[in-house]
C-alpha cells in the first residue's frame, strides 16, 4: 500500500516521533511505502513529495520540529486547493493519508476524507485543545518549557520586587497557562476559559504585596479576555491569517497592573520558545504509540478516524465527532489554579 504522511499547522517538539514510527512500522511491519509530503497541505496542493526510507527517519527522535516541514494551509479554502489535492493523490497513487496536525489541518483532513480519501489522523498542537485525546504530542514539553520559564522568571521577580507577567500560547483554551502555572507557582493564571476582572487582580496583587510578599507572578494565555462590562476594555489583537498577535494581551495586562498599582512591572513573552528544543520522552512516546496505531488502523482499513489517549489507552476516534470542538481545562483544574493563588 502508498501512504501518503504530512505534518501541518505550527510545529512542535514530538513529531518527528511520530514520522520515525509510521515509517517504521509501514516499512518494517506491512511493506507499504510511505511518501512524505513536505510543508503540510501546500505540499499535496504543489505535488511536493518525497519517498520515505529509514536513513529519512535515523536519529530524529530527540529533534524537535518536523523532518517533512509544516504550512499553515487549508486547501479546503483555497481555489481550486481540493482539485488540486485529488489530483496529486491521483497522480502519487496514494491509497491513504496519515494527516498530523491540530484542529486546522484535522479539519482539512476531515473535508478530504469526505471526498472518499481514506484518512488517519494524529492530534499534535501544544495547545492541548484537540477534542477527543486526553494529550495531544507537543503539550507535555510546552509545559515544562514554560513551567522552567516560570521558575528562572521567579528569583529576578523577587530580586527586584516586580510583578511579572508571563505570555503563553493557548488561543481557545488555557491548558499551557494553567498546568504551568500551577507547576511554577504563579500567583494568577488567566486563562480563556474564565474571563477576568482586572480589578480583583488589583486588589489581590496590593493585598499581596502589602501583606507577606514583595513580588508577584501572572500568567496569562494569549487568549484570555477580560469580562464583558469590566473596566479593562479588549479585544484580542489578530493576525492576517486570524491568529492571535504574540503579546498583546501580555502587554496590555501588565500596562494596566503598573499603572493601577505602581508596582515595576514587566512582561516575558515565551511566544515560539514554547515550540522549540528537544521533545520530553512523553512527547516521543505519545508521538511514536500514535504513528504505530495509524499504520495499524490503515492496514486494518480504518479511516475517517484519529488516534487518541484516553485513559493512557490509545483509541481511534470518528472524525465527525472531533470537528468543530474545542477541548477545554476542567473546572476542577481552574480551582486549583485559584486556590493556590
């Protein structure tokens, strides 16, 4: 059988996990063929291909980023980008795709496999918000980037009596900002999945800082909001392509604590420093359990489906059902951010 394998959507730590166990387990376990589409979507559009063999794969574990590069790119919106897809796929005799991405390129995997494609897909995004998977390959390393961030962020807080505010991703869910925070010990965690209210953080932060601490540090998801009808006013600060601008909800946050408060305040941006660097065995682990279990799915004739963890199990999840939801932090996750503010 020919495979067709692409990465697509923004990068991160892990995929190459993923790559090195599809073709592994394509070559070594069934004999299929596995052909590489560099650059997302755009390379089947363009017919940018490449025959994967196990030198392609030797020693990319501990490399982040992606050995077939990444687009941000949906042929679903593009002219003739669905035309374009087909033929390619005609042309290579691609008798099925494992498609690797976040909610953007799923949702272009699902568009295909409506065209009668057989697709697999496998959920990566440090976001953490692919619905269906209780972990998605690049979250864990996130974490302990921005929880490590956190704490080297702490003693020059505390040298310099400051409040420090620390911008990380999270557009549509706070999954990095919470676990970070509560990991690294941060005193407010803003999160999308609860507006705030710029004038308790006022409050809380003078109480703190007159009561029994000299510092203070708030961390803040690219995507939270203040409430509707608070007096802090916003609105999130997109992109050409409808992402959300790195640091502007940083800036203005901390803009408005040293203005309220007096207090020195500076932000750190972790922004794309959150992607980078070697993945955590979880991620190579996670990535590689998932490229085994989308071969095996394939050759078994599933499709339309993603690989998921639940319950440290990894199951395939209909497609349908993932499309369109995005997966948010718990509540009871959200208490413990508060409760040990």
């Amino acid at each position: 059988m020919r495979i067709g394998l692409l990465t697509g959507g923004g990068d991160c730590p892990g995929l190459n996990a993923a790559i090195r166990a599809v073709v592994k387990q394509g070559l070594g376990e069934y004999g299929h063929t596995i052909i590489g589409f560099n650059n997302g979507w755009k390379g089947v559009v363009d017919g940018d291909v490449r025959t994967m063999s196990r030198e392609d794969i030797r020693n990319v574990l501990p490399q982040g980023g992606t050995l077939l590069g990444t687009a941000r790119y949906h042929p679903h919106a593009a002219d003739g980008g669905m035309d374009a897809v087909m033929a390619t796929l005609e042309a290579e005799r691609i008798e099925a795709l494992i498609c690797i991405g976040g909610d953007g390129t799923l949702h272009a995997a699902s568009k295909v496999a409506e065209e009668g494609v057989k697709i697999v897909a496998i959920p990566k995004t440090i976001d953490n918000d692919v619905y269906g998977t209780d972990l998605s390959i690049g979250f864990h390393t996130a974490v302990n980037i921005a929880t490590e961030a956190i704490d080297r962020i702490h003693t020059t807080a505390e040298s310099h009596n400051r409040v420090m505010v620390v911008e990380v991703m999270g557009r549509h869910a706070g999954w990095i900002a919470v676990n970070a925070g509560i990991a690294g010990g941060a005193e407010l965690v803003l999160a999308p999945e609860e507006p705030f209210d710029m004038d308790r953080i006022i409050k809380f932060l003078k109480h703190r800082h007159r009561s029994h601490a000299n510092f203070s540090i708030v961390v803040v998801a690219e995507g939270a909001l203040p409430k509707e009808g608070s007096s802090m006013q916003y609105e999130a600060q997109l992109g050409k392509f409808g992402e959300i601008i790195a640091g502007a909800i940083g800036e203005r946050v901390a803009n408005e604590i040293a203005t309220r408060t007096g207090f020195d305040t500076r932000l750190t941006i972790l922004g794309h420093v959150q992607r980078g660097g070697t993945p955590t065995p979880t991620d190579r682990i996670l990535g590689s359990r998932f490229g085994v279990e989308a071969v095996d799915a394939i050759s078994r004739g599933e499709t339309n489906v993603m690989t998921a963890l639940r319950n440290e199990e990894v199951v395939l999840v209909p497609l349908e059902e993932i499309a369109g939801k995005v997966k948010h932090v718990p509540a009871d996750l959200l208490r413990v951010a508060r409760v040990l503010a």
